[in-house]
C-alpha cells in the first residue's frame, strides 16, 4: 500500500519510513483535484517549479498531491504545507508504473499531472492499466533530441513513444514554444493538445528573497568583476565550456566565478579549474537554497549550457536586474531574451566567445539597465502560470 505524507513544516530531511497512513481523499479545495508525478525533490529547476506551481495552484483552491519516485532531495523541507506526498520508493522509473496505478485507481484525482520525459511515459501507462477517468497532462521540460542527454539511448525512445501513447496523452504542456514545435513536429502530438505556458518564476515576495543578505568574499568587495552561474553539474548544462571560458578571460581580464550547484561532475570540475590555473578565481559554493541574493550582486549571470527548455535561474537573474549571458542553447534562453534584446547570446561550445562576453562585463551591464531586465522578466509570472494551467485544467475537467 502507497503511504500519503500528510506534509507538516521540519527543518529535517524525511526519511521514506517517516510517514502517515494515507486518508482517503485530496486535500480540501474548491477546485479540481490534481496529483503532480515527478521524480524527487532535487534541486533542479523542473523539481523548483512543480513546488511553487503545486503552492500557486493549491492558493487558488486546487487540491494536490504530490507524488514522487523517491522521496529524497534539497527541497523536501519546502513541500507546502496541507500538501499530501505520495512515496513510491522504486528502484526505476519502470517500477512506478503498477503501484501509481493503483494509486489512480483508488484516489481517481481529476488530473494527473506529470513531469519530464520517461516519468510522463510512466503516467501514461499508469492511467492506462488504472482504467479510470483521471485526465494525464505530460509536462516537456526539455527538449525532446536528447543530444545532450548523460543517457542518450534511453533518452531517444521519449519522442517516439510519445507518437505511440498520443492517443492516451489528454494534453502536453510545454515550457517554451520551441519545445511545443519539437512536441508537435518530433513527437507527432496533436496541436490541438499541446499548450505553451511558461514557467512561473516572478511571484509575490520575490522581491524580499533577492533582498536576503549573502556572505561571500567576493560579493560587494568593490574588486574586480563577479560573474555568477548556477546549474546541476551535469554534461548538459556544460560547465567545461564556461570554465575554460574563464581561462581565456584571466589572461587579460581579471573577472571572478561564483559556481552555484551540486551534482555529479563537481569533483572533475574541481580537478578541471586547478589544470586551467583558475582555481583562485573560481568557487565552487554548491547547493543555494534562495540563490536571488546571489544572482542579484553579480556582475553578470552567465549559461553555459548545451540545451535548455526554458531557463529558469536565468529568468530569477534577469528579475534582479543582473544582465545575462547565455549560449543561445534553442528554445527557452533566446526566447526569454528576445533573440538578444534582453540580454547576451553566444554559441555553445565555443570558450572564445563566451571569454569575450565576460570581458565586456561593463559595456553589458551599461546596455542591459536593471529596470529593462526587471520588466522582461515580470512577463514570466506565476500568476501568468497558474492561469494557463487553470484554464488548461477547466478545459479538460469541466467546473460546475
């Protein structure tokens, strides 16, 4: 039996084991009813939205579970409270599949909402096997080549199988409107069932969590420039380039690198920027749990990444007011800064250019004024969010 976790506030991280027996029925709420299927609670981006859409939704009377593969990651401690939280606890995606069925077949919620390419498919399969009413609406966080994927030949099966379950998918929201173009034209969905509505980034207290204090060195010492990222360490979001971008930078410049993130390449990044003889200008501060502060006193924000559906971090940089340099990586970054309007566009791969950029720090932050940055990212809203998904979920379930 699946075990609901009543959410209550801890500054503790929860073991799987720590839990309440389930109690039939949602939340209260006076709208539909809607379970969000993801992986964890880690600190990505796609983990950081569900939280604040699930909080965002359920403010507007939509009753929500969570339900989660594993229950483990940063961002356990900041489930909203009043929140159910389902623990699969499987070994693979795979093994989801049967236990979120009969999870569908007991709670029947309106909406089952999933996240990211093989935990939509498993939602797929679940409401299939459950037999049941419950509407699914994959959530395509990125994009579907899968070129940049650390599992590339797992990774190439997502699209095609789309093509196969479309039938069964009752919408699929995409992040940017270049991931609904590869939804439609590399997954073959329908377009009539395929929705662009942005991540929500720009909220109520936005402003205050940026004002938070941050103790750094580097921050605010009047120096040199401060130029700051924040990514998963993963090959996708390919730190490598930005690193020995800084190489070529230090040459001549005298720029410094704030590094935000955990995951899986910090140790070879590490052992990267001591080869380069950058280690005295680059720090590696790991995991932020409110990463604005930072992104506020920066010089610059810089992406360095291969692929990107939309662009988060860089969107919470931008509403600082810190001007952006990014790899015009397809879809979210270039639409976020207007093809270059709002912001910098190198190509990916390429150290040179990236150096270049960082060099004209300056020049950037003279052409890119805080208020042009805070206005653009303001059409990024949460508010703009959950009115999508509201009018997505009223489409699809009907409200008396």
């Amino acid at each position: 039996m699946l075990e609901l976790l009543k959410h209550a506030p801890s500054k503790q991280t929860r073991s799987p084991s720590a839990s309440i027996r389930h109690a039939e029925g949602h939340t209260t709420g006076t709208g539909p009813t809607v379970s969000m299927y993801l992986n964890d609670l880690s600190g990505g981006g796609a983990e950081r939205q569900t939280l604040t859409l699930a909080r965002e939704l359920q403010a507007s009377g939509v009753a929500i579970d969570l339900i989660l593969h594993q229950m483990r990651g940063e961002l356990v401690d900041q489930i909203p409270h009043g929140i159910g939280v389902v623990n699969l606890d499987r070994r693979r995606t795979r093994h989801d599949v049967a236990p979120l069925a009969r999870y569908l077949k007991r709670r029947q919620p309106d909406i089952l909402l999933a996240n990211i390419d093989h935990k939509n498919i498993a939602a797929i399969l679940a409401r299939i096997f459950s037999a049941t009413s419950t509407k699914v609406i994959i959530t395509q966080h990125n994009p579907l080549s899968g070129e940049h994927s650390s599992d590339g030949r797992k990774y190439r099966i997502v699209a095609p199988t789309y093509r196969i379950l479309a039938p069964f998918i009752n919408a699929a929201v995409a992040v940017s409107d270049g991931i609904a173009r590869e939804l439609v034209g590399v997954a073959g969905l329908p377009e009539t069932k395929v929705v662009r509505i942005y991540n929500a980034v720009i909220s109520d207290g936005f402003e205050e969590r940026a004002s938070t204090p941050v103790a750094h060195p580097w921050l605010g010492d009047g120096g040199s420039p401060v130029f700051v990222s924040a990514a998963r360490l993963v090959p996708q979001k390919d730190q490598e380039t930005l690193l020995r971008a800084m190489a070529i930078h230090r040459k001549e410049g005298s720029g410094r690198l704030l590094i935000l993130g955990t995951g899986p390449m910090r140790e070879h990044l590490e052992a990267l920027a001591r080869e380069l003889q950058i280690a005295d200008a680059v720090d590696f501060v790991g995991y932020q749990d409110n990463p604005l502060p930072w992104f506020r006193q920066a010089d610059l924000f810089v992406v360095s990444s291969l692929s990107e559906g939309f662009g988060i971090a860089l969107t919470e940089a931008m509403g600082c007011g810190t001007p952006v340099v990014s790899t015009d990586s397809g879809h979210g970054p270039a639409e976020i800064l207007a093809g270059g309007r709002f912001g910098v566009l190198v190509p990916p791969r390429d150290p040179a250019a990236m150096a270049a950029a960082l060099g004209a720090a300056h020049e950037i932050r003279r052409r890119f004024p805080p208020d042009m940055l805070k206005a653009r990212a303001a059409e990024f809203s949460s508010a703009a969010c959950v009115d999508g998904y509201m009018a997505l979920f009223n489409r699809l379930v009907p409200q008396n």
